[in-house]
C-alpha cells in the first residue's frame, strides 16, 4: 500500500524549473540569476546552483535549505561574492553574483531536490535540473550573429518535416533558440548542438520538427545572443505569379472553313498551366489535332517566366464563328482569352482622300471647308473626329455628283487652324473589322514672312507661249497660297494657265514657285498688268496684307516691279 501510494505522487506531481535568459558580463560587473520552480512544496524544496565551465565537469556553487532558508553553504571560488537566496512566495531562487570573474563564465543549473512526502522510502526521493543559464564574463566586445533559415529538401508529400537555424560569426558563444508559430504559439521540443568555434567567433545550429501546416503559415525562430537578438521567419518560398501575353494567329480567308489556328503565351509564371480552344463559348472535344508545345522559360529579376504554344485544326466553321484561346494559371484571376472573330474572305477597297483647304478662303474669308472623300460610297459611313475621339457635330455628309463617292465636310476657322489642329476621318463598313482612320495635321508653329519676286518674263517663240514666274522663299509653315490678277482682276482659267511646283524644304523654311502661261498674242497685243498675289498666315493681322510683284507690258518693254503692299498702310517700292 505504501509503494503504491509513493508511485501515484512521484508521477502526478506537476515539477517544472525555468531558469533566465544567457547574459554576458564584463569583468567586476554583477548579476542575478532566477531559477523559478513549481509544483514543489516549499517544506521539500532543497536548492543549489550548480556550474560547468566549458571542458570541465561539474562543480557545486551553493546551497540553501527548504522552508525559510536558514541554512546556505558556498564554494570556496565564490565565497564572499556570491549570495543565494529564495522567495518562497513566488516560488523563486536567486544567485547574486558580484565581482565577477572570467573563470565564472559557465553554465549555471538551478538543481532542486527533496521528499514528496514523509514516507522514508527510496523511491520517494526526487531532484530536478533546469536547462541551464550561460553566463558568459569577457572584456571581448559582443558579435551578434547572422542567421540564416535551413528548410528540409524532398518533402513535399509529408505532414511534418525538420526546419532548422543556423547561427554564424557571433562572440561570445552564449547563444540560444525559440520557435513559435505564426500566431505566436511556442514549440517545444527543438534540438540545439553546441556551439563550434572558428578563430575568434562561433557558429550553431538548431532544429525541429513542425507540422507542415504550421510551416506553410511561416514558423519564426528567434536567436536570443547577449550583443542582440534576432528572428527570422521560415516558410514556403513565395511563388512569383505572372500573367501571359497571349496572342492568336488566324488562317488565310481562303482557308476560313477549315484552318489552323495559333495560340502564343508568352511570360507567365509559375509554370503550370492549362490551355482550352473554345468555339463560341464551348470547349472544342473533338479538333482534327492539337498540338502544345513543351514550356521554355527564361530568367527575370523576379524568377523564371515561361512561354508556350498551342496549334489547333478544327473543321466546320461558320462565318461569325468566335474561336477563344483560353489560359489558366493556378489563380483564377490571372485567367486570360484572346478571341477571334472569322472575318469576309475579302474587306473592301476604299480609297480615302482629305482635300487640301482652300487657303484663298482661309486667308480672305478667315474660314475654310475641310473635306473626306471617300470611293465607293456603297455601306461606308464617314465622320469627322477630332484628336480625343470626340465626334464633331456641326460636319456633314455630301454624295458626289458622280454618285460613286461621299464626303464629310466641315468648316475650320482661322483661329482655330492657325493655332495647329488635329483632325480625324474615320471610315466604317460592315466588312471592316474595325474603322479605317485618315488624319489630317496642321501644325503650330511660329510662322516666317515670305519674300516675294517676280522674274523677267520668258518667251517661248517656238511654242507661242509666254511665261510669268513668281518665286517666293524662306517662309514657314508650309501653307501657302499664290494666285495671279490681271489688272488688278483675277485671272481667267480659260484664257491662262496656273502653276504651282511642289515646296521646296530647306533648313526648316520652304520655298515655291508659281507660274503663269498664256499666247505671245496676248502678251504682245496687251498693256495688261500681270500681279502674282501671295497668301500666308504670317501675313495675317488686323489690316489686310498682300505681298504682291507685278510685271507690265509695253510697246516698247517690259517692266518688272516687286512690291510689299500692306492696306491701308504707306506703299512700299
């Protein structure tokens, strides 16, 4: 009965011993030790300190008795500067320590022993040890260490695996390991070697075994060392996700019922993936063959990105068929399609022109017509846009005459266009996959004033015919108008013939000539006054100005004067 009895208290008894944190001192510096026990009866509590330097055995440091403490017994190494004590209120044992040596550094152990109960038997006899406090005392300067996280390789599949720590370049070697979970639970049961010393610093190790749900959540590990401590967090690598480009290639219109069909994703990551054809929404089961191409990848500075491709042969398709090459990665949002819609075998042919403005109207009349033509006219639609896409209500549709073409026209003020525009036809036709689009520019920049001359008169004998040619230079922009009067009257087309030769560019200015021909008859049976007439933005202000050179006719000769005109300010020779 009475073994029994000692055996049932031995094993339920709830005995536990926690002792601080390691600590490094500098020579003559103090410190406490605390050992807390539980689960003991104070009456049965006999407690000593107990130390190992590093190579060495065991050797005892001090004692103190149960209940009050009455009694203490020291080593002779610590006599006088070591004092034990006890608080039995919290259940706690202390180690002053003063005036401390190098020879002190050691690992201090908090050992209790006693009787549960007061049966004198052998087996109702106990002690415990604590885990031990490192107390290391150098005038070295304290190294933290680095660490670094080691996680198992190979372990997919399991529900547990090893996590480790490793621990470089810190001095002293006091150094020691908690793991916690990510919600701040701790895990016992981790296994840490002692530490190895190279040169002047040490490296440890640590490990333990933790549920891979627990890992997948990120385990931390915090290195508690005397110069600072340090947490690091092992968990799986985090994946680098990518979404595709994808792109589809098309068949010919001539194979448009029966065609191949390319679907290219091209840099996502990670690599598994899946690729579907659909037809108009539903998954193709039966193609005449696909073929998928092995992934290639290629490194980035966020991980490896790969690419692939998928060639289809389907059969049976309709005009209005939509073929989708659909992608998917293991997220759900970085799902992506790229549709195609089988187009006409044949888009129509339309000829698109934007007429030049009339720059006689723009400079006189301070307006001009802007206007898209566009042949055939048949299902075509066209508009006016302008540089941000916005539809210009006030343009208008006209047919030709000729009834093969159809035109927008809109009005462009002077302000307006001086200033530099950007104007947009946009022509649509049910055949077209999407609106042709033909701009018109004119830019803003600032303008030059053109000089204007007028050169001696050429006569062609052997044709019958008499030239008149105006040269104008050195003005910019571009825009330029030249017309010819005769006597102050506008000359007839039907009596003369115009010319304008293409701008000549030179060093951002342009230069033109223009030219006027009509019969020796005329020329030689008339005192007319021949005017070339120039119109230029930069001769626009508040007055009226015209740049004009004439040529009169004699009986005798001819004379050639080149005039500034500006109304209603003073003539210029």
């Amino acid at each position: 009965m009475v073994d029994t009895l000692t055996y049932q208290l031995v094993n339920h008894m709830v005995n536990t011993l926690t002792q601080s944190e390691p600590e490094v001192k500098r020579p003559g510096e103090s410190h406490k030790l605390t050992c807390t026990y539980a689960g003991i009866s104070d009456d049965a509590a006999y407690i000593s300190w107990i130390r190992q330097a590093e190579g060495k055995g065991l050797e005892w440091v001090a004692y103190i008795s149960a209940t009050g403490g009455s009694t203490k017994h020291y080593s002779s190494s610590v006599q006088n500067r070591f004092t034990i004590s006890r608080d039995n209120n919290v259940d706690q044992l202390y180690l002053q320590m003063n005036s401390l040596k190098t020879e002190d550094s050691a690992v201090y152990y908090c050992y209790l022993y006693g009787r549960h109960i007061t049966i004198y038997h052998c087996d109702d006899y106990f002690d415990y040890w604590g885990k031990g406090t490192t107390v290391t005392v150098t005038s070295a300067t304290s190294t933290a260490p680095t660490v670094f996280p080691l996680v198992q390789c190979g372990s997919e599949t399991s529900d547990t695996l090893t996590l480790g720590v490793l621990a470089t370049g810190f001095t002293p070697a006091s150094l020691t390991f908690s793991y916690a979970t990510a919600s701040g639970t701790n895990l016992a049961d981790s296994v840490q070697y002692p530490a190895v010393q190279k040169d002047s610093y040490y490296s440890a190790v640590s490990q333990i075994r933790v549920k891979r749900s627990d890992w997948e959540q990120n385990v931390s590990c915090t290195v508690n060392h005397p110069a600072g401590s340090k947490t690091v967090h092992i968990g799986p690598t985090p994946v680098f996700h990518q979404a595709p480009t994808l792109s589809v290639l098309v068949p010919s219109p001539e194979d448009e019922l029966k065609g191949s069909f390319s679907c290219f994703a091209i840099d996502f990551s990670p690599e598994k993936h899946e690729i579907t054809w659909l037809k108009n929404g539903q998954e193709i089961t039966n193609p005449i063959s696909e073929i998928k191409t092995p992934t290639v990848s290629r490194e980035t500075e966020n991980g490896p990105v790969f690419s692939t491709a998928s060639y289809l042969n389907v059969s049976e398709l309709a005009k209005g068929d939509k073929l989708t090459c659909l992608f998917e990665g293991p997220k759900t949002n970085e799902n992506k399609s790229v549709t195609y819609k089988v187009p006409t075998p044949c888009p129509p042919s339309l000829d698109i022109k934007i007429k030049p403005i009339s720059l006689e109207d723009m400079f006189l009349n301070k307006k001009a017509e802007l206007i898209c033509e566009v042949t055939p006219k048949e299902g075509v639609s066209v508009e006016w846009q302008d540089e941000n896409g916005q539809v210009i209500v006030a343009s208008r549709n006209l047919s030709e005459s000729n009834g093969k073409s159809i035109s927008a026209i809109i009005d462009v003020l002077y302000e307006e266009w001086s200033k530099g525009i950007d104007y947009i036809c946009v022509v649509e036709h049910s055949d077209l996959i999407e609106p042709k689009k033909e701009p018109y520019r004119k830019s803003g920049e600032v303008p030059q004033r053109p000089s204007v001359f007028l050169l001696p008169p050429v006569e062609q004998i052997r044709n019958n015919m008499v030239t008149l040619t105006c040269y104008v230079k050195d003005f910019k922009p571009k825009e330029i108008e030249v017309s010819w009067l005769v006597d102050d009257v506008a000359a007839d087309s039907k009596m003369y013939a115009f010319n304008t030769t293409n701008l000549v560019e030179n060093n951002g200015v342009y230069s033109v000539y223009g030219q006027l021909s009509f019969s020796l008859e005329q020329w030689n049976s008339s005192e007319a006054v021949y005017s070339c007439v120039v119109y230029h933005e930069s001769l626009m202000d508040t007055s009226r100005v015209i740049m004009r050179s004439t040529v009169r006719r004699t009986a005798e000769n001819s004379n050639t004067v080149n005039l500034n005109i500006d109304l209603p300010q003073t003539c210029k020779a």
